[in-house]
C-alpha cells in the first residue's frame, strides 16, 4: 500500500476515534465503529495475508451489528444529534483527543525502535487508537462506551501485534473476544430490564 | 480421548447446555452437585497416558490436545490443580442457596473453571492472558445479573483485567525476543517493567485495587466472594506457570524483592481500609487485599511457600464461603450492609453473625482459628528476611483484627431493636455453624492441611 494512501487512512482513523468519542448518538458512533473496522483491517493486511486480515473486518463488523441491533431495539429513547447537548463536554473531549493525538505522534520516533517490521502509519494508527480508546474508558460511565472503548484499544493493540506475530490462533482468539465484547455490551444494555431471579 | 477434553470442554459444554435450564434452578443445582462431584472423583483417580478398561472399551487418556497448533496439556502433575479447582465449584455449588443467588451463578461458574483450566494449561503459556480476559467476560455477566445495573466496580473490573491481557501479551513478545538477543538487558527490563504492569492490573495491585472494594460494596456477596475466591486463584496459578515456565527465575533476575513489596503493599493497604471501614462489603473487599499481600509474600518464599500458600487458598475458601453466604443471608433481614445498618444484628441473628464473625477473624489471623497457624508458618518464612516487610506484615494483620473488633462491636451493640424476622433455613443456619467448627478445627489441627498443601506443592514444583 502506498505511503500517501496509508497516510489517508491514518488521517480517517483519526476521524474515526474522535468522533466515537466526541459524539452522543449511538447510531453514529456504531457507524463510526464499523468504519474504524475497515481501516484496522487495511492497516493489519499491511503485514498479514489478506484472507487471515478479513477476519478482523467480519469479527469488527459482527460486533458493531451486535450493539447497534441491541439499541435499535431499545425502548428508551436516545439522543440522534451528533453532538450531545454539552458543548463544553464535547470541546473538552475533543481537545483532549487532539492532546492524545500529539503526544502519540511525538512517540512514534520512539515506538518504531520497538515494532521494527511495521510502518510509522501503523504504528501511529495503533497507538492512537489505544489513546483513543483509553481516553473513552477515562471518560465514560456508560457501559456502552465503555465497551466500545474496549473495542478500540483492542482494535489499536490488534494493528500494532500484526506487525510482531501472525498465528491463526490468536487472530481467531481475538476475534472471539471482539465479538464477546458486543454481546457483553449488549448485555449490559439491556440487563436491568429483564426480569429478575430471585 | 484426553485430559483437557474431560477436565475442559465437556464441562464448558455442561456449562452452555445448562444456560437453557436456568429456570429448574433445584433440578440444576443438584444435577451441578452431581457433575462437579464426577470431575472431582476424575481427577482423583483417571489414569494419564496408560491404557485402562472403561466399561466395554478400552480407552488411552491423553495428556494434551492439539489446536490450532497450540497444546492444552493437562499432565498427571496438574491434578492436584484440577481437583483444587473442581472442589472449590463444588464447595461454592454446595453452600449457595438457590432461592437468594441467581441461578446463572451454577453454568457460568463452571465455564469460569474451564477457563481458568484452559489458561493454566495452555502452550505457549502466554496465550493464557486471552483466557482471563474471556473469564472477565463472564464473570462481569456473573455480577450483572438480570434485572440489576451494571455496577461501576464491574466495568472498572473488566477494564483493569483487559488492559492486563494486554501488557502481558506484549511482555511475551518482548521476552520471546530477548531470546534472540540474549544478554541485552535493557530488552529484560523493559519487558519484566511491562510483565509487572500487566500481572499488576489482573491481580489488582495497588494502584488498581479500587474495583475490589467497590464491587464488594455494591454488588450480590455471594457472588462476589465467588469471584474473589476463584479469580485471584486463578491469576496466581497462571502467573506461577508463567514464571516457571517462561524462565523468569533463570535469567539470574531477583523476583523476589518485587513480590515482596506488593506483597507489603497489598497487606498494608488492606490493613488500612479494614481499620476506616464501615461497610461489611467493604470490609470484605479490605481482607480480600490482604489477603493477595500475603499470597504474594508466600509464594516470594518460592518452594517454602506454596504449601503456605495452598493451606492459604483452603483456608480462604471456607472463610469466604461462610463469610458470604452469612451476609447473603443477613441482607434479607437489614436494608444496608453499612455498619449502621447492622447494628445489634448479632442480638437478632446470632447464629449468621457468628459466621460472618468467625469467617472475618479467620482470615485476620486471629489466634486459634485456622487462619493462625498458617499466617504464622508465613510469619516464620518471612522472618529471614528485613525487619521492615515483617513489621508490616504484622502491622497490618493488627489493622485487620481491628477491623473485625469494630466489627464486633458493631454486631453486638444494643441497638434497642427487636425482630421476630427469621433469617435462613435451618439447613443454612446449620451450614453456617458447621463451617464455623471447621474453622476452628483447622486451627486446632493444621497438620491436615498442611499434610495435603505440601502434597499439591510437590507434585506442582515436581512437574
């Protein structure tokens, strides 16, 4: 993959997290989710065979259907605007990505002395992810959020141990767990509604 | 036919199959009782690798299974692990009382088993990480019931438990690198640094204890003394593979300074919360830490400390079993487990009371019940080493029986109320006293234990 395209993807994997972490909408941040799926999965086939790297994108898929059908069938209503009614909350999240972004990008000089086979969009991809994902879990109550944070810092460590090992095991291992984690969130969701024993 | 199909995907598939049955919680329990005690008896006596007659056939139990590459072996060595852990379901099966736990206490318990199993007995050890993060999985499921919110101590538990699979995984990498640079010690340090960092989320060293005394506060006590008790068994039998098996000890590094002081830490933070709580989760949450301390300072005696460490984890069992089913019982009776709440309780409930009293100060290590004999064996182990972790250590069992003073005082105090509100049935009442008298029998005779403890650490350290 060519460095200018790689650098696109980058910038959109940025998008991607920030705005997973800035906006209030369930729906967007699921869309937004399924999205960063697509370019975890081009930053892992970087490094890996296509069919072994598709796993990422059926597994990443899988569990942002999982949550989204979850609340889409959900009584309660939700907020569909983008932003949440706190702009003050959203500036600070977003200035507070905007930090996690500098930051990782001053470490990557740093961090390629560790993942040698990788590129810089990787390993500036995975690590931005794992601050994003971090930043969410921070941030959040929600059990929602905090899941889809856990999918994120999965998705960053995923990209980055591409570059280091390859075994079916593990890719499948991780899959199960991308996918265990959507329906745990979707437990979560919908836990206290159900009925109770004892 | 081999071990871990026997000892781990038949029950996870018990397990997945009796999901569908949860409303029959009686016909479960029992039917549960039953298969635990089957796998038990299994452990007990299945020959490993040798031909033997099983009703019309002749069958050869393998020790390992092939997947993807990767091995699962489960050798005549680990039976005392399989046992230890199959007895600890059926102990918890035992003593829960199906009308106040949640009846998906019975299958996901049983796939927590497996998984700890499937992590312990996994090749390359490390992939053992993944397991435990599938076991936070369920076991945030486990503390969720339906019905009730997920607690925030829950999701700060599946956090903390992921972020550690992480940093473990990528301590692995790192170290299976070293071995083609060997000599380079910054690659070891920085490795074990990340290594520490990762076994430090999963056991919840300080400073990542919080999640235990919220979950403790808030959520069912049975379940969460469950979790405590198998989870933390769990963590430290993989950490002790981990360690062995990954060479940690042979790469001339001192391990056992850094067990140490979070050992210290650990006792000493547990010690402090126990002296300020005034909550009876809390104070739960507070001996669970401490008792993670003293774990980590018995196996930093490395060979003098497992059997410290395995008449530990006995010991724990029972402490946290009567502990736990006394305060479920005793929530049906007071809206709150706070200390106000409680007040004069013991003038009510005496008999539930006694076991949380006797469950606290077992595992303070009060003199005379089963808990003091094994901490002063620890006590004994440590005193070779600076009078610093030994002060602490006592300090902090002193901090802890404080704690249980308060306690009792709190239990005892005439609060000027008058029940007639019946807690328990008699069979639970009567549950309760019995494994109040073997706590104390332990103390009187710990040689049992002990005699069976160094049996599990020779056939371990043996492998």
């Amino acid at each position: 993959m060519s460095d200018l395209l790689q650098s696109l993807l980058l910038a959109l994997l940025f998008f991607c997290g920030t705005g997973i972490l800035i906006g209030s909408s369930r729906r967007w941040m699921t869309g937004l989710l399924a999205l960063q799926y697509v370019e975890v999965f081009l930053f892992v086939s970087i490094s890996w065979p296509l069919e072994i790297a598709v796993v990422k994108l059926v597994a990443g898929w899988m569990a942002s259907a999982v949550l989204f059908l979850t609340y889409q069938n959900m009584i309660e209503a939700e907020p569909e605007s983008w932003f949440a009614a706190n702009p003050p909350g959203t500036a600070f999240k977003g200035f507070a990505a905007l930090l996690v972004g500098l930051s990782v990008y001053s470490l990557v000089p740093l961090a390629l002395r560790w993942f040698l086979g990788a590129t810089s969009q990787q390993v500036l991809g995975g690590l931005w992810l794992l601050g994003l994902g971090l930043l969410q879990l921070v941030l959040s109550r929600d059990s929602l959020r905090i899941i889809i944070g856990l999918l994120t810092v999965l998705s960053g460590f995923e990209i980055l141990y591409a570059t280091l090992e390859a075994s079916v095991l593990m890719t499948g291992l991780l899959a199960i767990l991308n996918i265990g984690f959507a329906f745990l969130g979707a437990y979560l969701l919908i836990a206290s509604n159900l009925e109770e024993n004892p | 036919m081999s071990t871990p199909l026997i000892w781990i995907l038949l029950p996870m598939l018990a397990a997945g199959t009796s999901l569908f049955f949860l409303r029959y919680r009686y016909i479960l329990r029992w039917s549960g009782l039953g298969f635990g005690l089957i796998l038990v008896v299994s452990g007990l006596v299945l020959p490993i690798n040798e031909v033997f007659k099983f009703l019309f056939w002749e069958v050869k139990l393998s020790e390992q299974l092939l997947i993807f590459g990767r091995r699962f072996i489960l050798s005549g060595a680990d039976r005392p692990i399989v046992i230890l852990l199959f007895s600890l379901w059926l102990f918890w099966l035992l003593i829960m009382d199906p009308k106040l736990v949640p009846a998906q206490f019975i299958p996901l318990s049983l796939a927590g088993i497996c998984l700890i199993l499937t992590a312990y007995s996994v090749e390359p050890i490390f992939y053992g990480a993944l397991f435990f993060a599938f076991l936070a999985l369920i076991y945030v499921v486990l503390l969720s019931p339906p019905g009730k919110e997920p607690t925030p101590g829950v999701l700060r538990f599946l956090i903390f438990q992921i972020l550690g699979m992480l940093f473990i995984l990528f301590a692995a990498w790192l170290a299976s690198w070293i071995d083609l640079n060997s000599g380079n010690q910054v690659m070891l340090a920085r490795s074990l640094l990340i290594l520490a960092l990762g076994f430090s989320f999963l056991l919840s060293i300080f400073p990542f204890i919080s999640w235990i005394s919220m979950v403790s506060e808030r959520n069912h006590p049975f379940l969460s003394g469950y979790i405590f008790n198998t989870y933390f068994l769990g963590v430290f039998l993989f950490g002790t593979r981990f360690i062995l098996e990954g060479g940690w000890i042979g790469q001339g590094l001192d391990i056992q300074l850094p067990f140490q002081l979070a050992g210290v830490i650990m006792l000493s933070s547990g010690g402090l919360i126990a002296i300020f709580s005034k909550h009876l989760g809390r104070l739960m949450g507070a001996v669970i830490i401490a008792e993670i301390g003293r774990s980590l300072l018995a196996i930093s005696l490395f060979q003098a400390g497992f059997p410290i460490y395995f008449g530990m984890v006995i010991l724990q069992s029972i402490s946290l079993g009567v502990w736990s089913i006394s305060l479920t019982q005793l929530q049906q009776g007071i809206h709150d487990l706070d200390f106000q709440s409680a007040a004069g309780a013991a003038r009510l409930w005496p008999v539930i009371t006694s076991g949380l009293l006797l469950g606290y100060f077992t595992l303070a290590g009060v003199p005379l019940l089963g808990g003091f004999p094994i901490y002063w064996a620890l006590g004994s182990g440590l005193s070779f080493y600076p009078l610093w972790i030994n002060s602490i250590f006592v300090l902090s069992t002193l901090g802890l029986v404080y704690g249980g003073l308060r306690l009792l005082g709190v239990l005892t105090k005439n609060a000027g109320e008058e029940s007639i509100l019946i807690l328990a049935a008699p069979s639970y009442r009567y549950l309760i006293l019995g494994l109040n008298v073997l706590l104390v029998l332990i103390g009187f005779l710990p040689q049992l234990i002990f005699r069976i403890t160094r049996t599990i650490s020779d056939l371990l350290l043996g492998s």
